[in-house]
C-alpha cells in the first residue's frame, strides 16, 4: 500500500520543491522530500517532470459530462465525480438549484446513496443547497417558480431529514433570513449570501450572524445602488470590506480579467476560492442542453465557453472545468501559479472546515493529488493514493 512519486516540482502552499518524491502510505502522506527516496516495495509513479499538486476542491458544482446532481438518479452522481475527477478534481460539494421541497429530499438521498459507493470519482464533501431563498430580482437563471422567503417549518424539516447539508446559500436582506443564518451556524453549516439584492447594512448583519461566504462574486447581487439619491454598497462591496470569503467563477467569461485581477488584489489567494459552478454541459460539446433537471429544467444553449438562456440576455451556468480555472487565473490574471493552486485547494479546504485532512501536500493528509503540465493539463489524478484518472497516451 505504499507508492512513491517521483520525478516532480511538488507544490506545498509556500514554495515549490523541484526534483521532489512524495511517498503515500494508506491512502495518506506519508512525507514530501527534495531528491529521491528509497521506499522498499513501492509502487513507483514517475510524474514526467511535471507538476504535483494537492487535488482540487471544488465548493460549488452542478453537474457535467451530461448530468446534473437533481437529475434524480445515483447514476448522475457517480457520473459527474468521475467527469471532473478528469480535470483535476478530487472532492466536490455537490449543489443543487431552487426546486419543490420534494425534489430537494430526494436528492438529498441520492447523495448518501451515491457517496456510500463513489470510488471511481471526486469525493463528495456534503450537499450545498442554492436556494431556493432568494431575491426574485437576482435570479439568474434559477427558476422563479420555486423562490421563496425563508420558512422555519420548511428549512427545520430538511435539516432534520438530512445530515448531508455542509452548505446553504441564501439572499440575507429576506424576512426571516438572518434567523436561518443563525440557524445554519448552529446547525455547523456554512451559510453563504447568494441571489440578493441586499445593501451593505444587510450583508454587515448576515455576517455578524453566521453568513462567512459570497457565492460566485459578481454574479447575481448587487453592485452600488441608489435609493432616493442616495449611494448605498452592495453586496460586492460588503464582501470587499468585510473579511468574508468569496468564491469566483473563473473561467474568463463569468468574470474578465480586470475583475479577477480586482478580486485577487483585495480579496488575496487566502480569502478566494476557484469554483466552477459546473452545469451538466461540462466536458461536452457545445450545443442545446438543460439547467437543472432532465424532468423540470431550463432550456439553455452553450456557447463561446459558457451556457446562456435561449435568448442569450443572461449567462445560465458554467461549462468549466477545475484545470480551466487555474490556467486562466495564470494566464490572464497574472495571478502566480502558487497561489492558483492555493485558491483551488488549500483555501477551499478552509471554507469547508476540512482543511486539517486536505488541501495541501503534507505529511498526514489525504493523499488527494493531481499531476499536470505547464500548460495545466491534467496527466493523473490521484484520490486516497488511488489513480481515478490517468491521460490516455
């Protein structure tokens, strides 16, 4: 049970190792070294001289390779773990969109179905709810039929249905919303703002009261507003000043590259975290395709790198990939390549509260790995010290 890699830059969050062996002993790390290392018996990976990362985290997802996590199926699942394991992934918070209670439930068990028997794909870190307590005016491309304020007796029934729940996303300035971020903290679910409308003053409150995290930046909250001629911040601003943590879609369309380059200056590679917030036309062609589930979802078309609603007035979901991400924040946000890395997984290891067992190479955690060139495309992805993925040569 033991496996050595060789041949590598290994990548810590401080610094880069050139010549570098890393040796994993039961699905663990057992050590990084600079040069080689005898490990009698082990199984010997030679990296190429390529890159070695911790695995990439992905905080919020909804699905690729053709399938969305509310298509209602374990199937689904298993398929989209095993779809973005191939860019690099190696733990994921599934996500799910605004839907009847009962399509939430039910996809709630799909997960615990799912997670007791995924081991072909990312790891699944828990369940993230998008919703559906939102500001109808932020939307996006979620479905207006199903958002609503926040209701007690609703979210007190899902919490006890489920202990899966490790995310919630919600528009804070909602009557009732700052009882269920409190709720949510009580409960040791991250609460994050999401679809909101809401001024500074709200934000201030909702963070004061258990909400940590911005939900994909920019996207779908307010900027600078006035109201009876007077400037108020929004909910980007408040996330600037507070000492929230934020979540981008990096992908180079969702955001530019003045906007990255804005977030990573104030916000740092300590407080940003690489999603993908990957709908089910990730690592598919572009074409026609669905938001959301095969039974109820939006009609929605990819192109140009992202999906759009029919009409193309609004972007609906993301097709990136993890490997996406990281190659742009390098390339056109001339963000280092150390920090891109720790913006995909030592800082969403954090946000998580899982960062004591993964989200960086070193002695005792998770031997979660990714192998990838200078251009970041993926050779090998490792979970557990178990290869799921390896380049096709």
């Amino acid at each position: 049970m033991r496996t050595v890699i060789t041949n590598c830059t290994l990548i810590t969050p401080y610094r880069y190792i050139k010549n570098g062996t890393l040796v994993i002993e039961d699905g663990k790390i057992a050590g990084i070294h600079q040069g080689d290392v005898d490990v009698p018996g082990a199984e010997i990976i030679d990296a190429g001289g390529h890159y070695v990362a911790p695995g990439f985290i992905d905080l919020h997802i909804h699905g690729g390779g053709g399938h969305d996590f509310m298509d209602g199926s374990v199937a689904a699942f298993l398929g989209i773990a095993e779809t973005h394991a191939q860019y690099g992934t190696t733990a994921m918070v599934p996500t799910t969109l605004t839907s009847e209670k009962e399509d939430l439930l039910e996809t709630l068990d799909l997960y615990e179905k799912a997670n007791a028997i995924n081991t072909k794909g990312a790891q699944f870190l828990g369940m993230h709810l998008e919703g559906p307590y939102f500001a109808l005016s932020q939307r996006g491309a979620q479905d207006p039929r199903y958002i609503r304020n926040p209701d007690p007796a609703e979210y007190e029934e899902v919490l006890a249905y489920s202990s899966s729940i490790t995310r919630w996303s919600a528009a804070p300035e909602l009557p009732g919303a700052i009882d269920f971020g409190r709720r949510l903290k009580q409960k040791g679910i991250l609460a994050a703002v999401a679809h909101t409308d809401a001024i500074y003053e709200d934000v201030l409150d909702a963070y004061e009261n258990g909400y940590t995290l911005a939900t994909h930046l920019y996207s779908a909250m307010s900027g600078v507003t006035r109201r009876n001629a007077f400037r108020y911040a929004g909910t980007i601003e408040s996330a600037f000043l507070l000492d929230m943590d934020v979540e981008i879609i990096a992908d180079g369309v969702h955001l530019p590259a003045p906007l990255l380059k804005l977030i990573y200056k104030i916000k740092g590679a300590d407080r940003t975290a690489l999603i993908t917030d990957a709908m089910r036309g990730a690592g598919m062609p572009e074409g026609e395709s669905t938001l959301g589930s095969l039974k109820n979802g939006l009609k929605v078309i990819i192109e140009d790198g992202v999906a759009k609603l029919p009409d193309r007035t609004s972007f609906a979901g993301s097709v990136s990939t993890f490997d996406r991400l990281v190659r742009t924040m390098v390339q056109i946000a001339d963000v280092s390549l150390l920090d891109a890395v720790r913006m995909g997984s030592t800082t969403p290891a954090r946000i998580m509260g899982v960062d004591h067992r993964k989200g960086t190479l070193a002695a005792g955690k998770d031997a979660d790995i990714v192998i990838f060139d200078q251009n970041i495309n993926i050779q090998r992805t490792i979970v557990a010290g178990k290869t799921i993925y390896q380049k096709p040569y």
